[in-house]
C-alpha cells in the first residue's frame, strides 16, 4: 500500500472538515485542502512531534510494550539514537519499573558513520540532530530516575555493559550505527523480547534497510514490516 496516499487522504478528511465541506470535494479543492493542513501541520508542531504523532507507530510500540509486560518477560529497555527524546518518553511512560538505557552522541551523526554511507553512494542529506541537550531529553521523560544516559558514538558508548533487554529501540538512519546496534542487542533480548528499527522503508534512510537485511540474512533471524508511516520492522525472539 502506498503510505503517502493514506497520509494525503487523512489531510484531506481533516481539511474538509476544518473547512465545513459537506460534499466530495473536487480535484482542485483536494489539492487545496491537502497542501493547506500539510502546511498547518508542520508550522503548527516541532519536528519531534509530527515523528511521534504517527500513531501507527506509537500504537505499535504499546501493543510489544503490553506484550511484554502482561507476559513478564526480564530485561531492562533501551533506545539508541534518541535526539530529543521524543519516542523515548513514550518507551519511558510504559516501563516505569525498568532502567532504560539512553544511547545517543546527542551531538549528530558521527563522520566515521557519514563516511561510510557517502561510500556506498548513498545519495542522502541528513538532518542536522546535533542541537540537543541532555537535560532537555531527561526533562521530558516520566522517570528520569530510570535512565542511564550512555553518551557518545556508539558502539564505544557501550563501554563493556552486558545487560539483558526485553525491548530496544534502533532509530539511528545509518547503517553502521543500525547494524552494530542489531549485533549488540539482539543476542541480549530476552525470549519474548521486540527490537523496533524505525525508518526501514523511506528511500532516503536505505542504509537502515540494507543494515536489517545484512542481519537478518547473516543470522537468519527473521523480521516483520510495520505499517507505520516510514516503515518500522520488528524482531522478536
Ligand atoms: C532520527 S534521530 C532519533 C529520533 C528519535 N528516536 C525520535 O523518534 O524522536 C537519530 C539519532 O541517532 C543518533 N546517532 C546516529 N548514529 C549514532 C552513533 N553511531 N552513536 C550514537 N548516536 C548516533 C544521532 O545523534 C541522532 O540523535
């Protein structure tokens, strides 16, 4: 199914709505209503926002949470690739009892990581995440108390911690990073334990999709596309 297609039809429904449209609006006026709240939208939300308002995402992300949970699978939970803590409240609000490991350079993208997509002829620009602060991140998680702040590049970040997860989050649009990341986490998942790598599908993070199925092929470990609005895939174990 073409993603962007629902995405459009969903700002057209709410822009007839806005608007009082009681009829089916014509070609012209779709594109009107569609390009109106598009623009609304993103003047009116932080970049952090219109990422965790995709609620295909969030759902997803509670229904593994309640999975895990109501089926009391062990392990503490982490996100590599945090910038301002935007998913990472929502993980934070679902596992109050767990530590929750934040893995993140909370300075951008790494060169050592850039360069190498650059080699593989990535034709990308990335985002600038390098603005963000610490602080700022832990001030909007439910239980700061919780996390254990793992800054700078990862996979050195990691510094020999050996943990157990019951649920990692992979949002990090390169490839090293993502494939250094599913080689670290997935033989520390709990049985009944869900990774998310998000952004697997968007041609612009193909590093991400090349990364998943490098792994996925050299560990024969299987995974599941999501629905949500760039693509996330799961792995369970
Ligand atoms: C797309 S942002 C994360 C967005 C966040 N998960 C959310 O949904 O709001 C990607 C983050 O990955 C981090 N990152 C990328 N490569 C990294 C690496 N090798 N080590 C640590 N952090 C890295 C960047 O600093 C950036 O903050």
């Amino acid at each position: 199914m073409d993603l962007s297609i629902v995405s459009r039809s969903y700002s057209v429904l709410h822009g007839c709505l806005q608007h009082g449209l009681n009829r089916v609006p014509s070609r012209k006026e779709i594109e009107y209503l569609g390009k109106t709240v598009n623009h609304h939208i993103s003047r009116s939300l932080p970049v952090g926002e219109i990422i965790t308002t995709d609620l295909a995402r969030v759902r997803s992300l509670n229904l593994l949470a309640r999975e895990i949970i109501e089926r009391d699978v062990p392990g503490e939970i982490a996100e590599l690739g945090v910038y301002r803590g935007d998913f990472a409240r929502r993980i934070s609000s679902l596992f109050p009892y767990r530590r929750f490991y934040l893995f993140d350079t909370f300075e951008g993208f790494d060169a050592r990581d850039i360069a190498l997509e650059s080699e593989q002829k990535q034709k990308t620009r990335y985002g600038d995440f390098s603005r963000v602060s610490v602080k700022s991140v832990l001030s909007k998680i439910p239980y700061p108390d919780q996390c254990v702040v793992k800054k700078g590049y990862f996979p050195e970040s990691l510094d020999g911690l050996e943990e157990t997860f019951s649920f990692v989050s992979l949002d990090t649009d390169l490839f090293k990073p993502t494939y250094e990341g599913l080689c670290y986490f997935y033989p520390r998942l709990s049985p009944g334990g869900y990774m998310m790598v998000h952004d697997y599908a968007p041609a612009r993070y193909h590093g991400v999709k090349k990364a998943v199925r490098q792994f996925s092929e050299e560990f024969k470990v299987p995974y599941i596309p999501l629905s949500d609005m760039n693509g996330s895939v799961v792995f369970s174990r």
